[in-house]
C-alpha cells in the first residue's frame, strides 16, 4: 500500500513539475509577445525615457543634501546636528507617506470623490500591470512615476525646515511634515498635475514653482508666524544680525542644488526627447547664471557691499523663478525670469526683516516670493498660457497651503508646544534634543 500512495504521490509531484513547466514556458510565451509588440526603437526609447527619470529622481534626492549644508551653514554651530537631523529625517518621512496615501491622493486617476478637488485611489502602492507598456501609455513605468514623484514629495517640507531653524520642537516638526506632506502637499498637487481642476483651466506649472515651492514657502510663512522670531533677533525696534557658521557649508550647499536642480527640473518633461530636455537644462542653467549677477549687484547697492549669503539664494531664487516655465518660455525670457528673481530676493529678505518674520535661511524670499513670480512669469513670458489663470492658480494655491498650514502647527502648538524652552534655545538644540554638538570641544568657540 505505502508502494502504491508513494508511487502516486511520485507521478503526481513530477506531472505537477510537468504542468508547472508548461504555464512558465505559456507565460514567457505571452510575455514575450506582449512586450515584443512595441518596436526596436520604441524599446529603446522607453528605456532611455525611463533611465533619464530614474536619474533625475536621484538627483531630486540629491538636493536634499543640498538643503542641508544651507541650512545649517546658515544657523548657529549650536544648532548644527539638528537642523542636519531634521533634513535626514525629512525625505524619510515623505517617501514612506507618499507610498502611504500621497501618491493616490495625488494622482487619483478616476478615483475623483468631489468633483476634481479630491480625490483618492486607496491606500498603498498598487502593482502595475504585468506589461509595462500598458502604464501611462507606455511612457515610462509606475515604479518610475512612483520613485520621481516620491522624491518630490519631501521638498515642500524641507523649505519649512529652515525657515523655522533653531527654535522649532523636533517632535513638532515631525509631525507636521507627516502631516503636511501626507496630505496637503498631494492634495493640492493633484489639481495641477493629478488632472484636477487648475489643469482642466490650462494652468501650467512645469516643475513645481506653485505645486512644490510656494506650497513649502506658505507653510514656511505660517511657521515663522506663530513660532516667533529667536531670541536677540530684534532687540528695541532694531534688526540684530544672526550670522550663520559655516559659510563654505553654505557654498556647497547651494552647488549641490544648483546640480540637483537639473534632475528637479529636466526629468519633469518625463522623456529624454533631446528637444525639450535641453531647452529646459538651459534655462534652468541660464535663470540661475542671472540671478547670482543680479542678485549680486542688488545686495551692493542695498547693503554696500556683496552679500555672500545674498546672492547664494539669488542663485537659489532663479532657480526657483524658472522652474514653472522652463520648458514653455525662450531663453531670453529665461534670462529676464531669472534676473527678476535676483532682484526681488534681495529687498524680500529685507521686508521680511523689518516686519519681524525671523527666517534663519531666507527660504520665504527664495521659495514663496519667487514661487509666485516664477508662476506668474509663465503668463507673462508664455503666449500658451494666460496671465489670469496663473494668478488665480497661485491665488487660490496660497490660501488654502497657509490655512492648513497654520491649522497643523496651531493645533500642534495648543497640544504639545512647537517651540523649545528659552533655556534650551540659548543653550542650543544640539545638546538639549540630541544629546550632542556637532563640533565637540569647539562649541564655546565657534557660537560666540
């Protein structure tokens, strides 16, 4: 008997092989000739496409290190290892909640729940379909789309992260940047990019001027507000400079970005069709050449002198100017776009001074006031686009990332508090939220 049910199970483990051997030989034969369908050169060219967007969200990634060296370069030693914590801990946390829900709130496809405002495709990454050609008209891949988006994601965040430097709770701002980030940054990007009802209107934000920067810059703004400026930046009506440590961090910093910017910007166009990638690489590239001179000659007639600071988020500002625009205006309105950029950063930083919003890094003149101009440049250097929708579309972009903003960080200050002690602050976050400084032994010398 036990022969026989060996026997059995012996003919039955190898027909089971048998049967498995022919569906993976059936299943190669399908997908063979699923994926064979397309031609040679379209092969080619979805690999390139994709390679191109691939490498472009690394170096997104890459500018994320870029933010870091800027801010922290541009606070006090003492507060270091914080800020460089926090812009660790920032694209963490945005990848993991666009993987969450940022992604189909995002990009709801027909899953739009009221009107074209909201909508949302479930929780979790989805598989794509077996033949990779069937995603977005064989354009590029989901994962592609995903891994770009995602880097994307936390840049709003980062923005909030230095404009609120050197007195902002770690736990605070961790939850609003899972908050923000998770929801409010998809949401609001969904009406442009995720076919919502700005792009059902043709206004047109290549890259992220509105949808990343102005988003991260009125966050930035409702932060600053309700924080308060640190202590001994204005003292009897008078503006008391607070001057970074590490300047050459800074420089590197700004470079860094500067590079990642061409990843930022040139794999928005989501292939690697010569055309559009290299005008756009050389406006971007050209924005940011005239906003370092005008920004340059702007901090010397206003400060007499020039301002190194200044004009790295010059730099910085036309970068931001242009990413709207970069593939839809000529290289001369480039040109103009940027050196407006350049212009403006400058007296913003002034203005903001004298109206006492403590920002440590400049982030609401470089990303909230040339979001704006960047977007609204569209109109004006763009026949496509119309000058009208563009300003409604920062218009309305701005309310509703400044209400919910100061929501989240309201609601966090009444439940937990979002600023450190006085004690804490004039010691430095360094030792009081991790424990360490990042220039052990040299701390009394380099925060004097």
């Amino acid at each position: 008997m036990n022969k026989i049910l060996t026997a059995a199970l012996t003919s039955l483990f190898f027909t089971g092989i048998c049967l498995a051997e022919e569906n993976s030989a059936q299943a190669v034969v399908e997908t063979v000739t699923k994926t064979s369908s397309p031609s040679a050169a379209e092969l080619a060219m979805f690999a390139v496409n994709n390679l191109w967007v691939m490498a472009g969200g690394m170096l997104v990634f890459l500018m994320h290190l870029g933010f870091a060296c800027v801010e922290s370069g541009l606070a006090r030693a003492k507060n270091c290892n914080n800020i460089l914590f926090k812009n660790t801990l920032t694209p963490a946390i945005g990848f993991l909640s666009y993987a969450v829900c940022g992604f189909a709130l995002m990009y709801p496809g027909v899953h739009w729940l009221w009107g074209h405002w909201f909508g949302f495709a479930g929780f979790g990454l989805h598989l794509p379909p077996g033949d990779p050609f069937a995603y977005h008209n064989g354009e590029f891949t989901y994962w592609t789309d995903f891994f770009f988006q995602g880097m994307f994601a936390a840049t709003a965040a980062t923005i909030v992260s230095g404009a609120v430097a050197e007195r902002v709770k770690l736990s605070s701002y961790l939850i609003f940047t899972a908050v923000y980030v998770s929801i409010v940054y998809p949401i609001i990007g969904s009406w442009g990019w995720g076919g919502g009802w700005l792009d059902a209107m043709h206004f047109h934000d290549f890259a992220g001027s509105t949808f990343v920067h102005s988003v991260g810059g009125w966050a930035a703004l409702s932060g600053v507000i309700l924080l308060g400026p640190r202590i001994g930046k204005y003292v009897d009506g008078k503006v008391m400079p607070v001057m970074g440590h590490n300047m050459p961090l800074v420089t590197i910093g700004v470079f860094l970005l500067w590079l990642g910017w061409f990843g930022f910007n040139g794999a928005s166009a989501f292939n690697a069709d010569p055309s559009t990638v290299s005008l756009v690489l050389v406006n971007t590239m050209i924005a940011a050449c005239a906003s370092v001179v005008s920004s340059m000659l702007i901090s010397r007639l206003m400060l007499h002198h020039p301002d190194l600071s200044m004009t790295m988020n010059g730099c910085l500002a036309g970068l931001v100017g242009v990413t709207a625009g970069a593939d839809c205006v000529s290289v001369g309105s480039a040109v103009i776009i940027g050196g407006i950029a350049g212009l403006i950063v400058v007296p913003a930083v002034v203005f903001f001074d004298r109206i006492r919003l403590d920002d440590p890094v400049g982030a609401l003149s470089v990303h909230l006031v040339n979001g704006i101009w960047g977007t609204l440049a569209v109109g004006i250097f763009s026949p496509e686009y119309q000058f009208l929708v563009q300003l409604l579309g920062a218009a309305v972009v701005g309310v509703v990332s400044f209400a919910s903003s100061f929501a989240i960080f309201f609601a966090l200050k009444k439940i937990m508090g979002i600023r450190v002690s006085e004690e804490e602050e004039l010691r430095g976050l360094d030792l009081c939220e991790h424990g360490g400084e990042a220039y052990p032994g040299f701390q009394f010398f380099v925060n004097m």
